[in-house]
C-alpha cells in the first residue's frame, strides 16, 4: 500500500485468478488504498505475444 511517500505490505488473502486479474477476498485493504502490484525497475520491455489467446 502506498502511504504518502512510502510503502508498506499489507497482507491480502486472494481468491480465483485467471493470471491477469485476482479476486482479493481478505485482508486490511480498503476501497480507494493506492497500490504497488509489481515493480518496473525502469527498464521499459516490449509487451509479451506469449500469453492467453481467445479466439
């Protein structure tokens, strides 16, 4: 969770995925809590062609 300029963990317990959205189903977060889910490192990649197609 982002506080001001600062990150803190806060532990979550998920539900289903299907690999790009997760269903959050516990935990201290809140509706409107700013979040970091990744980290770029700053190095900018090309977008993967590997992944789910639906056809």
């Amino acid at each position: 969770m982002v506080d001001g300029r600062e990150l803190k963990p806060v532990p979550v317990q998920i539900g289903i995925t299907d690999g790009r959205m997760t269903e959050l189903v516990g935990g201290e977060l809140r509706e409107g809590d700013r979040i970091v889910v990744g980290e770029n490192g700053g190095v900018e990649r090309k977008p993967s062609s590997v992944g789910m197609r639906l056809f």
